[in-house]
C-alpha cells in the first residue's frame, strides 16, 4: 500500500475528492459557531422557561394552573431553542457565503 494519494480499496471514491477540502480555521469556525449557537440557545430557552414558569414559583396557583405554566413554558422554550440554533447557523452561513472585501478594513472595494 502506498501513501501517494490516491484511491484505495473499492469503495469508488470518496467525498473529498469531489468538494473541495475545508481548512483547519475553517472548521475551527463551524465548530466554534455550533457551540456558540447551542450556548445562546440554551440561555434563552431557560429564561423563557423561567420567565412563563416563574409565577407558579411565587404565586399560590391550582395544580391545574401551574401544570399549565410548566407545559407552556417547556413547548415555549423548545421552539425558541431551535429558533435560535436555526437562525444562528443559518447566519453564520450567510456570513461565510458572502465575499471578503478586497482590502483589508475596508468594507466594500468603493471604500
């Protein structure tokens, strides 16, 4: 077996070889960015959830009421974590697609 690069065994190829290979700071971005997008998502989640729940905390409230304020916290705080995650991602995506500006700390090549 040699190390030259090319195919080996029968699989017919590979994805690397038909897109084009991320550098390390590149992955190091998504990687940072997951993170970032998971973090964030996390934080509001929680406090949505605290700020709908919080009341059944403080207040004298029927079982009923507060099983309310829990399951509507819980759905509340579901959606918005993945609104969070999706709109992150989708705008660091968005971000890394658009093309860098010609000189550096310039903001558009008419600058």
């Amino acid at each position: 077996m040699s190390n030259n690069g090319g195919r080996q065994g029968s699989y017919g190829g590979s994805t690397e070889e038909t897109h084009a290979r991320r550098t390390q700071a590149q992955r190091d971005a998504v990687t940072v960015e997951i993170g970032y997008a998971l973090a964030s998502a996390a934080f509001v989640a929680a406090v949505a959830f605290g700020v709908v729940t919080g009341p059944a905390l403080f207040l004298d409230l029927s079982a009923g009421a507060v099983h309310a304020l829990v399951t509507t916290g819980g759905a509340l705080a579901t959606a918005l974590f993945a609104l969070r995650v999706a709109t992150v991602l989708f705008r660091f995506r968005q971000e890394s697609a658009a093309p860098q500006p010609s000189q550096p700390g310039r903001t558009s090549p008419d600058s």
